[in-house]
C-alpha cells in the first residue's frame, strides 16, 4: 500500500528540523527548558510534530512512543507510557467535561506512580482550558516541584498573561514557501499543486492534504482552484444559490452542522467570507441585494472588516465558555453573516 504524503512527513519530520538551522535552534530551546514550556504556532505548522520531535530526543527515545489509551473516571480520555501523559484537550469527550480536566490533573499528580523524579504531563491545545485557567494557575503554583508540562497551542492570544508567565514560551513560525517547495522536492519526492506555488503557500499541512486529494481517483477533478483557497468549499455554492427573499434559518442551520461535522471553526469561517466578498458579486449582492455602483471597493473593505469583528466577537465569547456550545455559536455567526 502506498503510503500517503502526511504518512512520510511523521517519518521525516525529525531530518527536515535537523536539516533547518533555525527550527534545530527552536527545538533545542525546548530541550533547554527546565521549566514548563508552551509552544505556540499559526495553523499551518504542524505543532503535534514538533511536539513528538522534542519528547523523543528528552527520552532519549530513538523509536515511536508506545502509548496506552485510558478513560478516567468515564470523562477524559489520555494516553500514557512510562515517560509521559498525554492529554488532547480537542478530543470531543473531553471537551465536553473540561470542567472535570483540573481534577484529573490532581488525580494524576497524587496518585500516578511514574518512573522519574517528576511527573511530566503533555497538554495539547491548552487553550480550551480558558475558563479554568485560575484553578490550573494554582495547580502550577502548587505542584511546581513535581511536575512538569509540555503545552501546545494554536491560540496563544487565549492564553491569559498569569498562565503565560509560568511557562517558557516558544513560538514556531511557519515554513517559508521555498522551505515547503524544498521539503516537497528532496523530502517528499512529489510535486507541490500549482495553484499552491502561484499563492506561494506557507500552510503545509493543507499542501500534504491537497497533493494527498490529488493522489485520488477524483483527484483533479476535485482539486479546483476553489477547493485549495477555501476553508469549506460548500460556502461557495451555498451564496451562489442563495435567495435572500427565502426563509433560510433551516438552510443555515444545516451549513452550521455540516461545519461542525468537518471540523470547520469560527476562524475559518471567517477566513472564507472575508474572500467570498472577492468572490464575483455573489456576496455583495447578498448583503446590498444590488452591487453598488459608487464607491465599490470603500464598500468591500468595510464590509470585510464587518465580517472579521463579528467573527472575532463570536470567537471571544466562545473562548469564555465551554467550547461544547461551538455549534449554537457556529449557526449564530452564519446567521449574523447571512441574513
């Protein structure tokens, strides 16, 4: 079986950082770390990555991890070795009972017995834990002595300033475009998409997922133009066949569960409205049922930075609660961007 694209940058991931001086620098920051450390990254660099690079080399670890999968207390799912627990905060169980995530926590600390002198606990996207940031700021404070965490995030602006200063923090840039053509043509051995080069990408994890598509069958036929530049290509067609005169709540409510089934969040959203506005007329003439014929362009702009405060809002909002209730929010920014 061939193996895919995203399948070989895990096996490579370690010589591509090696092969860099500056990500071989970042990296051995985070050996240096005697603290506990937070790395953060813009979506587009695969963080999970740089995370098993840096836990095999402060192993000494020359192979895979083994890990075991556990469920305490029928609430959060971890996996475990005799290195290291690790937590997903994304995992939708678990999501679902963040409030229970400071107690498993204790329950780790006082009662997990681990072959070192502390604890070490790898946390990812520790930015959902934003609404019990105080209770896991005292556990910090507490257990400093006896543990040490490894946190991961793609939203470091949620990270509150009291929680930032008890970590190390190290931010990993994204690739440059002529690092992810490099990577493509000596690592991978496959050709980067076209469209990819001319956008000059710095997103490599979507240019492993569209040369991965294009491995398909359908491949070609699937992998348009549209396809690579949106986040969700049904929005697309949604505001082509939109009719503004129409009752569309039932219409929106079924886009909204289908952006949660694939995982689509309020950011991206965002994202791929901020270019419909650029995409023909379709949307303007949603919002103004007409193009306007003055001040054209004066008009784009404010309307996309409408849609970025709106979004940004809804996002904010999301961020104090719990991340569970993402769908009501998801539907209500659809709403707010189309009726």
């Amino acid at each position: 079986m061939t193996k895919s694209n995203w399948s070989k940058l895990i096996e490579i991931f370690p010589s591509i950082v090696n092969d860099n001086d500056n990500y071989k620098i970042i990296l051995n920051k985070i050996l240096l770390s005697s603290n506990n450390t937070l790395i953060y990254s813009h979506y587009g660099f695969p963080i999970d990555l740089i995370v098993e690079t840096a836990l095999k080399k402060i192993f000494n670890h020359n192979s895979n991890f083994y890990r075991t999968s556990h469920v305490w207390n029928k609430s959060i799912n971890y996996k475990e070795n005799q290195n290291f627990i690790e937590i997903d905060l994304m995992n939708p169980e678990n999501i679902k009972n963040i409030d229970k995530i400071t107690k498993f926590l204790l329950h780790i600390i006082c009662s997990k017995q681990i072959n070192m002198k502390k604890h070490f606990i790898v946390i990812k996207h520790i930015d959902i834990l934003s609404k019990l940031f105080h209770d896991f700021r005292i556990l910090l404070e507490k257990y400093s002595e006896n543990i040490t965490f490894l946190c991961s995030t793609h939203h470091i602006y949620k990270i509150e300033s009291p929680i930032k200063s008890r970590f190390h923090t190290i931010r990993i840039p994204l690739f440059s475009h002529e690092q992810i053509v490099d990577i493509f043509d000596n690592y991978l051995n496959t050709p980067l998409n076209e469209h990819l080069k001319t956008i000059k990408t710095r997103d490599i994890v979507k240019a492993i997922f569209i040369t991965d598509v294009e491995k398909q069958d359908v491949g070609k036929e699937l992998v348009t133009k549209d396809f690579i530049e949106y986040n969700f290509i049904p929005f697309v067609d949604f505001i082509k066949s939109y009719d503004s005169k129409a009752n569309n709540l039932e219409e929106i409510r079924n886009l909204s569960y289908r952006c949660c089934q694939f995982n689509i969040s309020i950011f991206k959203i965002t994202q791929d409205f901020v270019k419909l506005v650029d995409y023909e007329d379709y949307y303007i003439k949603l919002k103004y049922n007409k193009v306007p014929k003055k001040n054209y362009e004066k008009i784009k702009k404010e309307l996309k930075m409408e849609i970025i405060k709106i979004g940004t809002d809804i996002d904010y909002i999301l961020s104090q609660t719990n991340k569970c209730k993402e769908p009501i929010y998801i539907e209500h920014l659809l709403c707010m961007l189309l009726l």
